[in-house]
C-alpha cells in the first residue's frame, strides 16, 4: 500500500490466507461472531453480496461487505461488516472502502446506499458523514429466530 488512496478489490476467489486474514479480522469486528469459511464462499459467490478489501503486504487488511437488491421502490444497497485491522487504523483504508462504495452506488443507479452504527462509535460516524452518508431520523428494529438445532 503507497502513500495514496489503497487499492480496493472485490474478492471472487478464497484462498487459505484469504480465509485466515478475514477470519483474524471478523474477531476484531465482532466477539460474538464466528467465522465460517463456506459462509465466506457463500458471500464472494452470490449475486448481490460482494466483499470488497484493501491489501498491504498481500494480507486482507480491511473489508466491508456490499449488498445490493431490487425493491419497488428502487435499486438499494447496503455495507456491512466495515472492518480495518487495528495495525493498520488511521490510514484511510475505512474511507477508500466506503468511497468505493459510494462510486458503486451512483455506477449502478441505486437509489440509497444505507449502513447503520451504534452511537457510541462517534468518530465511526464522522467517517461515514465524511464520505457522503447523512444521519437519518429513524429507527432500527432486529427480530433474531431462534438458534435452530
């Protein structure tokens, strides 16, 4: 990674280190997540999820996922899962992810491009209004089914 912007990719393949570097990064995101490598498979071969990442010394060192989908009301997208590495915070890879994805948004014609965060994440937020992303009144619900056996 140069001095300038990283370059952003979209993974279409897995490899071990691949699976190892998200997996290392899943855990950064998330305590409660688990990583499941097929799941990963799952995300880089569907049609409307698409896992972009940043690269420095040929390791993942930051992720976000895209979802795009068709509704009535027009073509809508969401990002999920922004995670940079804690090595390697503060170096603009968060932004060029999200600035990717704004790009992607306006190529493909969608209508709105939401991702949501938790209040507490106060310079988070200054990121995501920095790239172009605009507070909303509005209030997010989550129903979770029950663990299946």
């Amino acid at each position: 990674m140069s001095e300038s912007s990283p370059a952003v990719e979209v993974l279409s393949s897995v490899t071990d280190d691949d699976a190892a570097d998200v997996a290392r990064l899943l855990a950064q995101l998330s305590k409660s997540a688990t990583f499941d490598r097929s799941r990963l498979e799952a995300i880089v071969a569907h049609d409307a999820t698409e896992l972009l990442v940043v690269r420095y010394a040929d390791r993942i060192v930051g992720t976000a996922t895209l979802v795009t989908f068709p509704l009535p009301t027009g073509l809508r997208g969401h990002v999920d899962d922004v995670v940079v590495d804690e090595a390697m915070r503060g170096r603009g890879i968060a932004r060029t992810l999200l600035m990717r994805m704004t790009e992607i948004a306006n190529e493909r014609g969608l209508r709105t491009l939401d991702l949501t965060s938790r209040p507490s994440r106060e310079s988070a937020l200054r990121l995501y209004e920095s790239v172009g992303f605009v507070r909303r009144e509005t209030n997010v619900l989550r129903f979770t089914p029950p663990a299946h056996p």
